[in-house]
C-alpha cells in the first residue's frame, strides 16, 4: 500500500511540474512569437501550394506570427492566383514576386527599428 501510496505522490507531482512548465512556456512564448513577422522566400510555390496552406494554417492557429512575406523566386508561377488562394484559405500573408521582393527586402534592411534574430 505505501507504494502505490508513493508512485501517486511521484505521479502528482510530476504532473503538477508540467503544468507549471507548459504555463510558464504559453505566457513567454506568446509574447516572444506575437511581435514576429516572417520573410518567406519559396520557389515552385504553385506546385506544393496545397501542403504549403496547411503548414502555414497550423503555424496560424497557434499564433505563431504577427505578419507573414512570401517572396516567390519562381517567375513563372501566378502570384494573383497564389494570392487568392491563401485569402480564400484565411492565412493573412503577403505575396510578393521576385523583383517586388527585391525592393521589399532592400527596404526593410535600411530600416534601422528593425533587429533580426
């Protein structure tokens, strides 16, 4: 009997520490991952646009970002449709081909308020 006595107490325990844990990680990690934005450059984006929502979906229903740049290096692939498919899908990100790119990247490294990790 005070085995299993101790094995509940051990188990308790531990589960009190985890709880601990993974509050103490939702508080710091929410305020660490609200203020992000991620700069995404993709290539042969029309052909993987599929896995690609469904990864950018899951990484939005965790609030990984605050803003999202998709700068597509392929020329050929139609940034409208790949526009319209994202807004359709409910994943807020900008889609920018790759001399559009160009001059957002350029702009937003002159930009001094910035600090990249």
């Amino acid at each position: 009997m005070f085995v299993l006595q101790v094995i509940g107490i051990v188990i308790f325990v531990y589960g009190l520490l985890s709880l601990i844990q993974d509050i103490t990680n939702e508080i710091t990690y929410k305020r660490i991952s609200h203020n992000m934005k991620i700069v995404m450059f993709a290539k042969g984006l029309e052909k993987n646009l599929e896995q690609f929502m469904i990864e950018l979906y899951q990484m939005k229903k965790v609030n990984a970002y605050r803003q999202l740049v998709i700068i597509d290096l392929e020329e050929e692939d139609d940034i409208s449709k790949i526009k319209t498919r994202l807004f359709n899908n409910e994943i807020n990100a900008q889609v920018y081909n790759k001399e559009n790119g160009k001059g957002y990247i350029k702009n937003l490294l002159q930009n001094e308020n910035i600090s990249f990790l």
